[in-house]
C-alpha cells in the first residue's frame, strides 16, 4: 500500500498535520476544563474564567479546522488509491494468459477487482484515519493520565491487557470470516455473470427455477459468513465497552475518594476524567474499526494473491526481434503440447508443419484433433512442451509476445464484439485508423449495407457483446477488423461458420484477395474455403497424417475422403 500512497506524499503530510493538530487540540480541552474548574469556579476568579473559556473556544476553532483538513486528504487518498490498485490489477490482468482464465472464474477476479478495491478505498479513506486519530489520542490521553495522576494512571494500565485480549482474539476470527465473505460474493458475482450472459439458454431450458434456488442458497451463505463476522465483532465491542467504562467508574470511585482526601483538587479529578474518557473512547474505536481493518487485511491478501500470479506466458529479458519487413513464414517443429487441464493428454504430438510466406493452408481433421491449438501456440497463448514455433525463422519463446501477436490478424470462430461503437469494433486492432479506412475494410468484409441500415451507422452501439446484431453481422465486423489490421499472417477459425449461404459467398470473394498477399491458415469445415486452398493438412489425435490438395486427398480416399463425404458431398456441395 505505501507504494501507492508514496507518490502522493503531499497530500498525506497535510493528513498527518491534520491528524496531530486535532489530537492536540481535543488533549488541551482537558487542560482548559482543569483551569476552568480550579482557577475559575473554585477560586472564584471571573478573569480568568473569561480567559480560559475563550482560549477553550479557541482551541474548538482549530480542533474543527484540523479535523478538515485531515478529513479531507484522507479521503482524497482513499480515492487516489483506490482507482491506482484499481487500474494496476487491470493491466496486470491483461497480461495473465487464457490459461488463468480458463482455470480460474471471471466472476471471482471481478470481485477481487471492485469489491475488494473498495474495501480498501474505505480503509484508507476513512477507516485508517479514525484509527490513526484514536491511537494518538490513546497516547496521548495516557501521557496525560500520567502527568495528572499517576497513582489513577497505574490503575488503567493494569486494565489495558484485559481490554487488548478480545480485541486480538475475536480480531482474528473476523479476519478469516472476512476472507471467507469476500470468496461467497465473488460465488454470487460468477453466478450472475453466467446466468445473465446466458439468459437465452437458462429460458429456453426453462432453467429459471432451479437458478433462483442454486443462487438463493449462494446468497444465504453469504448470509451465514457475514452474521457469523458481525456476531463476533458484536460480541468484541461489547466486552470492550463493558471493561473500559467499568475501568472508568473505578477510576471516578479511587478518584473521588482522593478528591476528599486532598490528594487531588476537583480540577485535576474532572482532567482526569476528561482524559479517561478520552483514552476509553478511542479503545472502543479502535475496537470498532478494528474489524474494518481486518476485512481490508483480507481484501488485500486477495489483491496481492492476484497481482503475485506471474504470466507463464512473458517476453524474456532480451528478446529476439522479427525481421523487418516481414515475411510470413511459419514452422512447427516437433511441437508436443498439452493443455495444463489435461496434462496427461497431448492436444499435440511430434507435429510438423512448414507455411511458407504468402501460402494458405486449411487445416481439418475431426474435433479435438488439434486445429484449433496451432492457432493458441502461433499466437503465443501458450507455450508448447517440447519443439518450437517459429514466425519468419525466430522462435516464439526467445520474442517479445506483443511483437508476435502484432504479426497475426485473428478471426474467430465466435466473434466478439464489445460494447462500443460500429467503428470503434472495427479499429479494434488498429485504433489509429481513419474513418476511411474503417469504411473501406467493412465494405471489403461486406458489412457496409447493414451499417449504414443501423440508427447512427458507424456510430451506433452494438450493446454488450453485439446482442444488437445477428451472427452473421457480428463474424462480418469480426473480418472487418482483421481486414483493417493488415497484417502479415491471417487465422481464420471457421470464420464463416455463422453466414448463410449468401454472405459466405460475399465474404468469401472478400477474403480472396486479402487471403492471396498473406500467409493464412484457415480451420474450416465448408468445401468452398477448403478447395481454394493450397494445401490442406488432415490433423487426427495431434498428429498430421495426410496432405494435399483437395483433389489429392479425395483420391487417397483416407480421413479426409471420409470428412468430405460426410460435410460436403451430404451437403449438396
């Protein structure tokens, strides 16, 4: 955290004037109580009544403006740091790989993300700074105790341990309560989030009921974690309050009794008193806030979890930089991988594949068999086992993955569309790019049309994930945005799976020129993709076992012969 803040230590040294000034000034109201008492009332003195009340007064004015000033930047600071962790957990999530979404639940990171981030914006901007003010005036008041009384004084700290003990104890257990509240809402986060992204399916499965069951029983343990938290912070003030205030009416019965004795003067008593009160109060704030700091604690530990996960995925200290201009090459070289969730079973295994620069090459083979891997590795998703990847002669793993991915223009079999603008989807990749030049590469894509059909064109928003278009419109914008980011080495992932006939037929034409000046794989079922190619490799089980072109294989009669039969001749085609 003093990370964070230390670039801010500006606004913190005025905190911490703040901060002091008021604990000063709320300590000499006792002092201002005491000469009011003994050289006011008692020796009868108006004078000097009149003076110490105005001075008290003063001391009101700069308690109040102290209090301001140390309200105000601690506040600030909590905001400033809240949106600084805020903004580093987001980059550092950008560099994590698939791989920990993929074994991890986005609901929880997002959690992690917002509610734990304002758990410690409220720690830092308030709850901190009540605590910080309540151990000064602890400290305070106990130096002030032991200059007024120290026989009184003896008497209260003999008490501290008692009052500390449950604090520490039952401190503890809201702390892991805490940690475990945190975990229940990130269940109940990844809960909606599912559902909600899903809601066609939940509804045409008629799944609505067991959801709001399955989601009220996440919401009951909630329930449970937070009761059991609060129970033991209930049960820990309470203890507090009765040991400390029982501590004071102890105090009052010892003081008073030397009050009549003579051993002290009535002022000295109600000072005494004044700052018993001080030191009880600022106990039993600390007793209060303690929790809140405990829940932070466990916020932070979530944080600092999350910002301590290292990307498998990174460039090395020295990366080996792609030859300019680029070329397009690619080579699989004795490539064996698996994906971490299935350690045991190669996804791929002793494969080999050379593309050269400005060739396409479809891959097919039957699910599972591999296709879409080669694509996760070319983009340095992952890192294979054994063998390299290489793009135009350097292996992946010695390259600055950034440099690797600005080689590749993706086209996914899902497309993703995000929550923005028309044109804002399609500079997705290239967001320097003009508005001509956002036009030009939709109306290659054919997408043109039914843009300028929408309410504000290039300017319309396509709602969370493109709900406001079809299928077939969103892979349209999806080739666009590969179209504009005009890159050396072109993916496309069954990019025409989503189009009906027409469409394919249009974006296809489009893709044909753009497929010829680039080195382009292509996963596809469709026989239109498959016959253009010049080479297609038949993946099975991560290996290749045949290769041609598509006359070549129907003629070997072998997998593909049977695929073709099977998708395209039982297609018409």
């Amino acid at each position: 955290m003093w990370e964070l803040v230390k670039p801010h230590r500006g606004r913190l040294a005025l905190a911490a004037l703040g901060l002091v000034l008021a604990a000063s000034s709320a300590l000499a109201l006792g002092q201002g109580l005491r000469s009011v008492i003994d050289q006011g009332f008692a020796a009868g003195d108006p004078q000097w009544l009149d003076r110490a009340l105005a001075g008290t007064l003063g001391l009101v004015v700069l308690l109040a403006g102290a209090t301001w000033l140390r309200f105000y930047n601690v506040s600030w600071l909590g905001e400033r740091v809240a949106a600084d962790l805020r903004t580093r957990v987001y980059a550092h999530l950008l560099t994590l790989p698939p791989s920990f979404f993929e074994a991890g639940r986005t609901g929880e990171v997002i959690s992690r993300l917002t509610n734990d981030t304002a758990q410690i914006e409220n720690v830092v901007g308030s709850t901190l700074s009540i605590a910080l003010r309540n151990t000064l005036m602890l400290a305070g008041g106990l130096v002030m105790l032991g200059l007024t009384s120290g026989r009184l004084t003896l008497l209260v700290l003999a008490g501290v341990p008692v009052v500390v003990a449950p604090i520490v104890i039952f401190g503890r257990r809201v702390r892991g309560l805490s940690r475990e509240r945190q975990a229940r809402v990130a269940d109940l986060g990844t809960h909606v989030d599912e559902s909600v992204h899903a809601i066609r399916i939940v509804q045409a499965c008629g799944h609505e009921a067991a959801d709001r069951t399955h989601f009220a029983a996440l919401v009951e343990r909630s329930f449970d974690t937070g009761v059991r938290r609060y129970r033991h912070t209930a049960v820990m003030i309470v203890m507090v309050i009765l040991l400390v205030f029982g501590s004071v009416a102890l105090i009052l019965w010892v003081g008073g009794h030397d009050v009549l004795a003579g051993r002290l003067s009535a002022g000295e008593l109600s000072a005494f008193v004044f700052y018993a009160a001080i030191v009880a109060s600022s106990v039993g704030a600390l007793s209060e806030v303690w929790g809140e700091l405990q829940r932070a604690a466990g916020a932070t530990e979530r944080l600092i979890e999350l910002l301590d996960t290292q990307p498998d995925i990174a460039a090395p200290a020295d990366p080996q930089p792609l030859p300019q201009p680029p070329r397009g090459d690619i080579a699989f070289r004795g490539v064996r991988f698996c994906y971490p969730s299935r350690p045991d079973i190669p996804a791929l295994d002793r494969f080999d594949l050379t593309v050269r620069a400005g060739e396409t090459v479809a891959l097919v083979g039957p699910s599972g068999a591999g296709k879409s891997t080669l694509f996760q590795l070319l983009l340095r998703f992952y890192d294979p086992q054994a063998g390299s990847v290489e793009i135009d002669g350097v292996p992946l793993a010695q390259a600055d993955p950034a440099a690797v991915r600005a080689r590749i223009a993706l086209v996914p079999q899902e497309a993703v569309i995000f929550a923005a603008s028309v044109a804002d989807n399609v500079r997705y990749a290239r967001p320097e790019a003009s508005d001509d030049e956002v036009r030009a590469a939709c109306a290659a894509a054919f997408a043109d049309a039914f843009i300028r059909q929408l309410p504000g064109g290039y300017d319309s928003p396509l709602g969370e994930r493109g709900v406001r278009l079809s299928g077939g419109q969103r892979q349209r914008l999806a080739i666009a945005r590969a179209i504009l980011a005009d890159r050396p080495i072109l993916l496309l992932d069954e990019a025409t799976s989503a189009l009906d006939a027409e469409s394919e037929r249009m974006v296809q034409a489009a893709l044909a020129p753009l497929m010829a000046s680039r080195t382009t794989l292509v996963v596809a079922h469709r026989l239109a993709t498959v016959q253009r190619a010049d080479r297609i490799i038949v993946l099975d089980h991560g290996h290749a076992i045949e290769s041609g072109t598509h006359a070549e294989l129907l003629a070997r009669n072998g997998l593909y012969a049977q695929l073709a039969r099977l998708q395209f001749i039982d297609d018409g085609s």
